[in-house]
C-alpha cells in the first residue's frame, strides 16, 4: 500500500474533531499535517485523535494559530518551531520524522493587510522558511513540507485574480518566494500531475463554497525523493461541504513505500 500523507487546516481542531474522525475513516491517510488548531497542547482532542488510530505531536497556541502531525506509526519530533528568530512564539511549524518519511506541518502567516507589519512578518517567515528547507535537503531525507501555505502560485489558482492582486496570497513578493522553495528542489505535488485550471482548496464562508469562489492555498512540497515516489496527489473537496465544514479542504498525495 502506498503512503498517503494529507495537510488540512481544520480551522479549529475542537470545532472540527468530528470531521476529522469521519474523514480519516473514509479517507485512510497514514499521517495528517494540520493547522489552525486554535487550541494549547493540553486542549487537544488526543482521545479522539488516538480513538481514530493516530499518534499526535502538538504545538499549540491558545485562540490562534497551532500546527499538529498526527501519524499512525509513532513519530520523533525534530522541531517545534521554524529556526532562525528565536523570538519568534506564534505555533506555525512542527516538523518530525514519521512512517519512514520526515515532514513539516506549516501555518504560513496570512500577511493581510500588505505593505504593513503583518507582511514583513509574513515574508521574513518565508525566508526562514527556505534556509530551513535548504537545509532539510542536504539530509537527503524524503521529506515532505505540508501545510497552509496562504499563498496561491499563480492567478490560475485564483478565482477572480484582478481582486486579489494586491492581497498578501498573491502579491509578486509571495509568490516569488514560493518559487524559490520549488527552485531549491521541491516538487509542488498537486501542480506536478494536474494541468486544471481553478481548482481550489479554501473557501471563504457564505456562499463561496457554492459559487467555487475560492483559491488553491494548501500545498505539499516534495524533496526529490519523496517526489521520486508521488504516485498521486488530489484535492478532496468532500469536508468543505459538510455542516460546519472548515474553510479549507484536505490535500492528500499518495508516495510508493
């Protein structure tokens, strides 16, 4: 069986703690990279969480931000926060190695409204971001880097791309620095075996989801040997249109093991 590893930004892990279980059960992934816990480590759900089959490694913040890897198989924590500003105490990053793979969940700063302090803190983040995944690749272990990267690639990943042209997702210093990831060597798993046009991850509330209003924002990224072995990779828009859905929908690639 192939090793299926999923990123999702549940948008509130004690809101979506039940969606999460049910999706899980259909869904079958061996590791779920997840954001936006909005929760403290000793407020997360592991009952539920190890009722479904997962071992679970938290950084969590109280109200806001929080990352978390969950893992069928037992999981070594290697980071719980991004290096490089050691004054830095928003939960954005967790990184560990797990079913024979090591994996980043990530929370990238939204940046909104740009041009101010939340967007240099954003792109500051982003540079550290590629020193670290620079170094992740000298290890040349397979590595996978999951998460909600509030950034969509380009204008085809946008539903009306004239409105969101000066929206921190989508500002050219973005998504430059998306790039320089994938220039670094890693493969952008969805963008890699699809050529759609429009296909998205994130939905805005109201009646976004209905329209397909949305933006493609959750990605995994591959180091060469975790690309080397990407059979599939799909959108799974299902939870996005249950009752009290998160506004975001997981991503799930499949690797050969």
């Amino acid at each position: 069986m192939p090793l299926r590893v999923a990123t999702w930004n549940v948008n509130s892990i004690k809101q979506r703690a039940g969606h999460l279980a049910d999706w899980a059960k259909q869904a079958q992934p061996d590791v779920v990279l997840l954001q936006e816990l909005k929760c403290t480590e000793d407020n997360f759900p592991r009952m539920e969480v190890q009722a479904a089959g997962y071992a679970a490694a938290v950084v969590g913040q109280k109200s806001y931000n929080g990352v978390a890897i969950l893992s069928r198989d037992t999981i070594e924590v290697t980071a719980t926060a991004l290096p490089g500003d050691a004054n830095d105490a928003q939960a954005r990053y967790i990184e560990a190695r797990t079913c024979g793979v090591r994996v980043g969940s990530i929370y990238l700063p939204n940046g909104n409204p740009a041009d101010g302090p939340k967007y240099a803190y954003k792109l500051a983040w982003m540079d550290r971001l590629r020193a670290h995944a620079d170094a992740l690749l000298r290890s040349e272990e397979t590595t996978v880097l999951g998460g909600d990267y509030n950034c969509a690639p380009t204008d085809d990943d946008v539903y009306d791309p004239a409105r969101f042209a000066d929206d921190a997702l989508c500002r050219p210093e973005t998504r430059n620095r998306f790039r320089a990831l994938q220039y670094l060597g890693y493969t952008e798993a969805w963008r890699a075996l699809h050529d759609d046009r429009h296909v998205y991850s994130y939905w805005d509330y109201g009646a976004a989801f209905r329209n397909d209003d949305g933006l493609r924002i959750d990605h995994l990224l591959l180091s060469p040997q975790a690309a080397d072995r990407l059979k599939t990779c799909e959108i799974d828009t299902t939870p996005r249109g249950w009752d009290k859905a998160s506004d975001h929908t997981p991503v799930v690639c499949e690797l050969d093991v």
